[in-house]
C-alpha cells in the first residue's frame, strides 16, 4: 500500500513548528538534561505512524532502534512531505528535528539543505555521525535519495 | 563466581584505586565528567604494562620472526615464543605447540569449523546454544551449509541458563560437535562446562569452548576442562587488538588440514607438492602479529601478578551491589538472573529503548552497551530488541556502581 497525502497532514514539522523556533528554544536550554527533554518531547510531536506503512520497503536499517520513514510528493506544491518513525524515544527526536529541516520542502531545497551544519550548531552532530551507528546516517541519505529521485 | 575462587578466612584485600592507576584510560573526563567505563565486555581497557610491552617490543627488538640469521631476529622470535608460552600455562595447556595465534575470537572459530569440514556428513549435528554470539553461530552455519549438516540450539531457561533437559534431550546419535560459550556476553551466565563436555565426550563428540567472556573474570584450566578446543580474544583480557588463542588437543589438531597457505605454514614447497609445517605453525601462514603477542604475554604477566581470588570477590562484591540496587529503579527488569554468574548486568527499563538508556548514560560519562550483543537468537528467546548492558571488570569500583544507578534512577524519573 503506497501511503496518501492524508498520512502526511498533521505534521507540524517543518510546518508550523520552523526551525528558526528550535534554534531560539535550544539557546535558553543549558544543562544536558533539559535538552534532551527538549528533543524528547519534540519527538512527541510526530504525527502517528500508520500502522499499515511499517513495511519492509519503509524500514530504515543500520538502527538499534526500529525506524519506518515514508514520503509523498505532493504534484501541485511540489514539496516533499515525509514522516518518520522509531520506537527510540531520543531517535524519535532526533528525527523530529531531522523533518524540521527536511519537511515540506522541494526536492531541490532539500538536496541544497545543510543538516549536518545544522546538527553542528545544535551541538548534537555525533548522534548523526557515521561512527554513532544509530541509523539515523542512513536515514538522512535515504530522504536525501527519495529527493533526488523526484528530480531526476 | 567460579568454583576457582578461593575460600579465604579473612575477606582478601583487593586495592581497586592501586589497580586503577595502572590503566591510563579510565582517569579522563567524558562529557565533563569523570569516565565510568562499563563496556568491558565489548573491549577492556590496556595496563600500562601492556602498552609498555608493546612499545619496547617495536623500539628494541622488531624483525621478522623465524626468519633471521641476525640478533634483532632473535631477540623477536624469543619474545614471541615466550609470549606462546605465557599463554600455555595462562590455559594449563599442555604445550605450547597447541597454542595457535589467531585474530581472535572469531577467527580461531572459523579455522577449528573450517578444519573439521571432513568430520561432517548430511544429516550430521552441530550443538550450539541459543546464547551464543553470532561469532560462535555463523561459522557453523557456513560448515553445515557446505557439508550437509544441521546445527541445533539448545535451549536457554528464563533465568538464562543452559537447559539442562534440552542438552540432554538434544546430544544423540548424529551430534559430531558441541559449541557454546563458557560465560555469555549478553548475561553473564557461567555455563557447567566441564560436565557438558564430559557428556559430550562420552559419546565421541567433538568441543569447542568460547571462552572469551571467562579469561577476563577467572581462572581456566583447559585440561581440568577436558574440551577439544577453547578459544579466547586478548583484547577482552587487558591486551591488545587484533590477536587471540586457539588451544586445541594435539590429536584433532594434526589432523586438521591448514587453514591458510603461505608463509610460515610450509615445510618444503615445491610445485611437484608443498609438505607443511608442524604445529602450531601449520595454522599459522603468514607474518605474524608479533608486537600483540608480546602485548598479551604482558597482559597474562599482569593478570598473574594479582591476586586473583581477591579479584573475584572484588567482582562479586561489583555484581552484588548492583543487583541490591536493581529495586531502587522503577521498571527496571534484569536480564539473566543465573545463579553462577560473572559480573555482567544486562537490563531494560520500561519506557525506554536500550539505545535511549546508552545515549542517557554516556551524558553522564557512564558507558555501557546497547543492542542485541551480537546474540540476536537469545534476544528473540526474550522478545525483546535488546538490553543494555553493563558489564564490570576487576578494576570498577563500588563507587561507579551507585553512580550508574543514581544515573538510572535520574533518567527512569526524567525520561521514561
Ligand atoms: C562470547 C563471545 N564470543 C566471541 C566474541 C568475538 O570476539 P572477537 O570479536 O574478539 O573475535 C565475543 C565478542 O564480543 C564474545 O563476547
């Protein structure tokens, strides 16, 4: 079952939460607990996951934790919506903030945007380092790849 | 914890922050705090004698070993050999010509399966468990797969010991081998061994011991233990990367055909037939990894300059504070609960994945494993995806245990 614009409706990521509105609110957090309170929570904001879509074709490998991402480019805007999902509770985070750069954007802007700068000024670049072996790496090169596609 | 220990009259002295001075990496600060390294059964951490060792090895003495017609030939060939010899009475071995140097673990496990190939035909049994890492499974899939065999689990009890009953209902007829760990990595459990392997043994079954979680934590006797094979990785033992032991019994071991050609391994080459060399040097092709030898000939030499009945009560002593602390964390569940056990704590805590209790606790400078522990059959016994995983060493302290639960405890209480 290919998943339907429907699926993709209610994600504030990317959408009404911008990441211009993380960056503020990671700035007043300083101790390392409130900011994984932060990313935890932020992970709460996901949409559900449709049940139907957790699928071998939607799995992200190279995880601990289990994660499904799927997309849907939507013809008329001509942005890409996706949704992710991990039984992780900081992965499910982490990857809250991954839509928050990667949602609801063309596939051009996409490819053009710079998540590990992002991750960098976050301070949270060694949980998406190749090293951590978290999955989320590949997680980031498989939206990077569904983008490209879409253009090609 | 094993039946090694000592029983002492007065509690033995063990002095933990002696000890500690000895290891350079555990006094350094890990995300602004104080390291408490309790990955030790992934890798342990190196004494300064081990890294000493090594370092005088390359800057005194490196060559080519029996190579040379010269003194620096010499002096790396007597360091080598002499490392074997540490190993032989590290192991009670018998000789040293049954000490074969390996990569480790892994590798001597791939040799002994590739070795016995001829041993096995269709319909023939290979009995592992179904808590062995996937180092002491695939190889035996891989023979199975090319001879025609069947490997056959033996079942683990919700305590997460051996099933004595499914042991015994499962060693028969077609059994030809007998594979399975002394103590498990992912629960620390210390299997009967000695007495599997004298069942085994009464009915012509050939064993082999993984013993790479058991020589960090205690003593073993590879003839009171009476297997064919037992295998070990230095780099779980307070030596280096790179090197570990095959010990085999003299009989199987001629009888095994080489592993690797090259090097070393020949006795006489020509293109008319290759004759080869004795043992051990028949499984050994190839320039050796000399300076790892020499490094766990230094890590052995360590380990006998302690004394080692009171290292095992210190461990204990580890395993039982913790496990007095299991309560004071709300949800958490230990995993392998065996009554014979080395100090390894596998756990989950309700509401959290293991990876989300790793991430949390390397906050805190507190690091353990997370995932399947290479033991994805045992994991699907206990449906769960995995645990972490705290496991000790002789050189942890009480002190770092109530640090990791007051660590739990904040992230059971903030997070979960
Ligand atoms: C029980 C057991 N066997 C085998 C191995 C493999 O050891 P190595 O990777 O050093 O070859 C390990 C390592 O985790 C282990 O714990």
């Amino acid at each position: 079952m290919s998943s339907s614009a429907n699926d993709f409706a209610s994600n504030p990521l990317g959408t009404s939460i911008t990441l211009e509105e993380l960056y503020d609110a990671f700035e007043l957090l300083d101790d390392w607990e409130d900011r994984y309170a932060f990313i935890i929570d932020l992970g709460k904001q996901l949409p559900p996951f449709p049940d139907a879509q957790r699928t071998e074709k939607n799995y992200v490998h190279g995880c601990q934790s289990q994660v499904w991402l799927i997309h849907h480019y939507d013809k008329e805007s001509g942005k890409l919506l996706l949704l992710i999902d991990s039984d992780a509770i900081i992965v499910r985070g982490l990857a809250a903030i991954i839509l928050l750069a990667f949602n609801n954007l063309t596939p051009t802007d996409l490819l053009a945007t710079d998540i590990d700068k992002l991750f960098e000024r976050l301070d949270l670049f060694r949980h998406i380092s190749p090293t951590r072996g978290n999955g989320l790496r590949s997680m980031i090169s498989k939206i990077r790849n569904i983008a490209a596609a879409e253009i090609a | 914890m094993s039946s090694v220990s000592t029983a002492k009259t007065a509690p033995p002295q063990f002095d933990v922050e002696a000890v500690r001075r000895d290891f350079p990496t555990l006094s350094q600060q890990v995300n602004g705090k104080p390291l408490v390294y309790l990955d030790n059964g992934a890798s342990s951490q190196r004494p300064e004698a081990v890294l000493l060792a090594m370092d005088r090895y390359y800057r005194e003495m490196h060559s080519n070993v029996h190579r040379g017609a010269h003194t620096l030939g010499d002096r790396a060939t007597n360091a080598f050999e002499s490392a074997r010899e540490k190993v032989q009475k590290f192991l009670n071995a018998p000789s040293s010509r049954q000490i074969i140097w390996t990569r480790g673990a892994t590798e001597a496990i791939n040799l002994v399966a590739n070795g016995l190939t001829e041993k096995l035909k269709p319909g023939d049994e290979i009995l592992l468990s179904q808590m062995e890492h996937h180092a002491n499974i695939v190889p035996w899939q891989i023979l199975a797969e090319r001879t025609g065999a069947k490997v056959v689990p033996i079942g683990v009890t919700p305590e997460g010991e051996l099933d004595r009953e499914s042991f015994h209902c499962l060693l028969g007829e077609r059994t030809r081998i007998l594979a399975f760990n002394h103590v498990s990595n992912a629960l620390g459990t210390i299997n009967p061994v000695a007495d599997m392997v004298a069942k085994a043994k009464a009915q012509g079954v050939i064993t082999l011991i993984d013993g790479a979680q058991a020589v960090p934590h205690f003593q073993v006797d590879v003839q009171a233990l009476d297997c064919d094979f037992y295998v070990f990785s230095a780099h779980k033992m307070f030596g280096p990367t790179g090197i570990g032991i095959l010990y085999g019994k003299a009989d199987l071991l001629e009888a095994m055909p080489p592993w690797q050609g090259g090097g070393e391994m020949i006795e006489r080459v020509s293109f008319a037939g290759t004759t080869y060399n004795t043992l051990p040097y028949k499984f050994e092709a190839g320039t050796p990894a000399v300076a790892e030898a020499v490094g766990l000939g230094a890590a052995i030499d360590y380990l006998a300059s302690l004394d080692r009945g009171a290292m095992e009560a210190a461990e204990n002593a580890l395993l039982r504070r913790a496990n007095d602390l299991v309560a004071s964390v709300p949800g958490m569940t230990v995993v392998g609960t065996a009554a014979n056990k080395v100090p390894v704590m596998s756990f989950t805590i309700e509401g959290l994945h293991p990876s989300d209790i790793g991430t949390l606790l390397d906050q805190q400078g507190i690091a353990v494993r997370t995932g399947h522990h290479c033991a994805m059959p045992l994991m699907e016994f206990y449906e769960i995806p995995g645990t972490a995983r705290a496991s000790f060493a002789f050189y942890n302290t009480l002190e770092e245990v109530e640090q990791l639960f007051t660590a739990l405890r904040k992230i059971q209480s903030r997070f979960a």
